[in-house]
C-alpha cells in the first residue's frame, strides 16, 4: 500500500527497546535474536516498513515469553519517542487540542495508524484506527491502545476514569484471564468488534494540559508542519482525495462523484482504494471540515457564520451542531475557551 513507503519513524522501536531492558533482557542480544541491525538506530530520520516494527514487536514478545508485550510497553512510552509531535502535545492548551495535534502530525511517527473521536452523550468514543490493507497485529494495536490513554493522563495530570475498550482482535488466548488487561484499563475489553476504541469521560478534552506553553507550542507546531509537508504529499488515496476537498473549499465542496473524475477512478475503485486505506469518504470528509473549523476559530477572524457558509453547511445551525459532536462544545464555547 502506498503509505507503507514513508513507514515509520526508527524512533518507534525505542519503546521496545525500553520494555526489553525493563524485563531484564539485553537489547544487543535481541537484536541478534531479531536479525536487526542497530546501526540504523544512528539516523534520527530513519524509517522503517510498518511489516519490520510489526515483526519486530512479536519477536520481541517471543524473545521475552511476553503475552501481553504490547500491552506492558504502552506504559514505557515518552513524549520524546513521538519526536516533535510529543512536543507539540505537551504544550496544547487541552487534552482536545493535544488530541486534534496528534491526529494532524501522527505522519511524522507512523503513518499506518491514528485516531479520531466523537462525543456521545457524555462520553468521548476514540477510535483507533489502522491504514493497512491487513489487520495488524494484537501488541501493536494494544501498546497503541495503553499509549494513547496513557499520555492522556500524563498531559492531564489525573487519573482518566475507562468506561469501555473494545479491540477488533480475539482475546490472546483460551484461559479468559482478563486481569492483565483489567489492571491496565480498569475494565475488561470487548473482543472480536468491528473498530478498536476507548471510552472515557467527555469532560477529559476540556481539561487543560499540564506543560501548556503557547510560545513553544508556536515553535514546535511549526516545526511539525514542516516537517509533516515533507512526507504527506500525495503518498496516500486518502491523503489526495483530502488535498482536493481542501484545496476546492470554499468555494466549492466536491461531492463523491466529483472527487472520482478529478483523480481519474470510478467511484467504486474510488471507495475500495480509501477502504484499503482504512477510511471512507465520508470520514475524510468530515475530518476536512472539522480541522478547517478548529483552525479558522482558532485565527479568530471569523464569525461562526461565515465559517459555517466556508465549510458548505446548509445553515450555520447544521455547523454548530455538527461542531458540537465533533467536540462536544458550541463553536462560541470553543471561541470562548480559547480566548478566556
């Protein structure tokens, strides 16, 4: 699949590296064990296949004895393994906002994998997801699980209460001992679902993050544009088809049809090659309106009703109701809070 030619970053396999030692394994011996060769890990820019982090994380489960490899090395995670992106997290002004950056800088890390959310009720349902033509594997799906909720408690300096965790994998094996996940997220997981997410509290988003500083926010936020434009353009379907509806608004907001003539495919070719990318259409979509919305509040030169006629809603009610699943705040609370 295309967005395996960036891969990801050789920063990923410090994690790895960490739960090895934090097990009393020698990593120099593993890497042996591995067949790896760490004179890659010289090149701070280096990136590797998605395959080679997946086959590294289950040798190292096999090398260690470890059922539960990624579930383990999802504590070790430091916001200096995620590179700029972890700076640009730690200095967000909300979990929210640390969230949304994640979601736009996760191509830096590793471009297989991210996330998005919705506010139900009152909760926030995140959805991890996958942009790979196959399923990946359980440790690389639960040490992103434990990652995210980890950092989320790490940026907010409080405990994060989990109501729900559902994983599309089956369960690791056939005893039914959950306790290692129950001591990791406080609830037993769902097994065998069709999506991989958690759900929390949504008050979580609203709280403010511990390192906040908008001054170096600005430095690594720029930072991490440049960085992201060096390797987004057009490596992926789903990276062309959100180019092309950023690049028509506003003045027009292309409808499926239209977005299959402009890059040449039908519209069944159009959503099988986003399918194989593990998203559709319609998320990116929704996803395009929803940064274009964060950003233009955040610029603070527009009222919600221009942005709402920008962004091609029938009326600025639709917007606003729509931001507000989205985020679970009225775009005026949203202004509000950025601007106390």
């Amino acid at each position: 699949m295309n967005n395996h030619n960036i891969g990801v970053s050789i920063s990923l396999l410090y994690p790895i590296m960490k739960n090895l030692v934090h097990q009393g394994y020698e990593v120099e011996e593993f890497f042996k064990f591995a067949g790896f060769d760490p004179a890659v890990l010289q090149h701070a820019e280096a990136r590797i296949p998605v395959e080679e982090l997946e086959q590294m994380l289950q040798k190292a489960s096999s090398y260690s004895n470890d059922l539960y490899f990624g579930l383990h090395q999802g504590l070790l995670l430091d916001f200096a393994d995620l590179g700029i992106l972890g700076y640009v997290m730690m200095h967000s002004q909300t979990i929210g906002d640390a969230l949304a950056a994640y979601q736009r800088y996760n191509i830096i890390l590793y471009s297989g994998f991210n996330l998005d959310w919705e506010i139900d009720g009152q909760d926030v349902v995140l959805r991890l997801f996958l942009q790979s033509p196959q399923q990946m594997s359980r440790h690389c799906v639960e040490d992103m699980s434990v990652s995210v909720l980890y950092l989320i408690r790490k940026l907010a300096n409080r405990p994060v209460v989990v109501k729900e965790v559902h994983f599309s994998h089956e369960a690791p094996d056939n005893t039914g001992n959950l306790s290692p996940y129950i001591d990791m997220f406080g609830v037993a997981p769902q097994f065998g679902d069709d999506h991989n997410l958690l759900r929390l509290p949504k008050d979580i988003l609203s709280q403010p993050v511990l390192y906040s500083d908008a001054k170096m926010l600005q430095v690594f936020e720029s930072m991490a544009e440049k960085s992201k434009d060096l390797l987004q353009p057009s490596h992926t379907f789903s990276g062309k088809v959100s180019r092309w509806l950023i690049d028509s608004l506003p003045a027009s907001f292309p409808t499926l049809q239209h977005t299959a003539e402009h890059l040449g495919v039908s519209i069944r070719t159009l959503q099988s090659r986003l399918r194989e990318e593990g998203t559709t259409y319609h998320e990116i979509s929704v996803q395009v309106r929803k940064e274009l919305a964060l950003n233009f509040l955040r610029e603070g030169q527009y009222s919600v009703g221009e942005i709402a006629y920008a962004l091609h809603f029938s009326e600025q009610s639709a917007f606003q109701n729509a931001f507000k699943k989205w985020t679970g705040q009225t775009p005026g609370q949203y202004r509000a809070y950025l601007n106390p």
